[in-house]
C-alpha cells in the first residue's frame, strides 16, 4: 500500500495485522480519488472524516492531495496501530484527530465534514446506518460528497442521500452520495 499522488506520493503505509481489516487496494483507492477530483476540483481546505478508518490510506491520501484536516474514527486495535504509525511516519500529527471508538458510537457532530470517506465491513449494511446516525447528529455539511466501499453485491441507499454513482472496481464497489 502506498500513498497515490500528492505531497505523499508514493510513501509507503503500513497496514494492520491479521485479516479484521481489509485495506482498500491501491488500485480501488485510485478510481476513488479520480472520481472524486472530477467532482470536487481540489481537495484544498477540505474537511474529511474517515470512517471505519483502518490503516487510515483514505483520509492520508485526502490530505497529501491538499485536504485541511481529517478525523479518523476506528476502534480496532491492530488497525489503530497502523495507522498511528502511518500518521507518525508521515509527519501529519497536526492535521488528524484519532477517534478511539466505534462510528456507531459516535455523539453529536463537532462541526459539519466536507468529505466522507467509509469503508465499512462487507456485507453489514453498517455504511448506511452510520450515515443515517450521523446525518442526524451534524457530522455531514449540506453540501458534502461522501463515499461508500461496499462489495460489488451490495446497494447502498440511505433515506436523505442520491447516489451521485456507482462504480465496480474488481471485488469492491464505490458508491458516491450527496445529502438531499
């Protein structure tokens, strides 16, 4: 795993231990980020959250492309290891915020994130809860651009979001939402 372009480009990440967590391949991240710079223009000053995080190679990757700030929220033990270590090796302790639990435990919304990024596990519909949870709780500004990694079988609809797209990428699917 390695960072794809930006600042970052090509730094090495570390991805945690076992197989809990399933890192989003390079090439799934690449497709991701080419939609989203087709829609977004530039990542400058935005303000990410990372959900179901793991090694955390989304949020980096948001960053070492221009973003402000991204808050990480993972709760597994191995997956919060490496990505404490890929924030460490890649000198960006100022522009994260490490949340020690799980999303769904997540209270009210500090501020409204411009970009979401989550990659929740397969197969739980656990994307579309959390999205429900913290659209109600102020985590999502109005015009945010959030994205689901799914596995290619599943649909993602979430009362309150359009699918913007989707896209196939080998075994995993990217669903892009706006808040309506």
């Amino acid at each position: 795993m390695r960072i794809i372009s930006g600042t970052w480009r090509s730094r090495p990440l570390v991805a945690p231990k076992g197989d809990t967590t399933r890192p989003t391949a390079d090439r799934t991240r690449e497709t991701l980020f080419s939609m989203l710079t087709s829609r977004l223009g530039t990542f400058e000053g935005l303000q990410v959250l990372d959900l179901f995080s793991g090694s955390g190679a989304l949020g980096l990757e948001a960053l070492s492309r221009g973003a402000a700030h991204c808050v990480f929220v993972e709760q597994d033990r191995a997956a919060l290891s490496a990505l404490e270590t890929n924030i460490t090796k890649l000198g960006a302790k100022a522009q994260c915020e490490v949340r020690k639990t799980s999303v769904l435990t997540l209270g009210p919304g500090p501020k409204a994130y411009d970009l979401i990024l989550m990659d929740p596990p397969y197969g739980t519909g656990a994307g579309a809860v959390a999205l429900d949870k913290l659209a109600r709780l102020g985590w999502i500004a109005s015009g945010a651009l959030i994205s689901v990694e799914t596995s290619n079988r599943e649909e993602t609809v979430v009362n309150g979001f359009s699918v913007d797209t989707t896209r196939d990428v080998g075994k995993a699917r990217i669903t892009l939402l706006r808040p309506e």
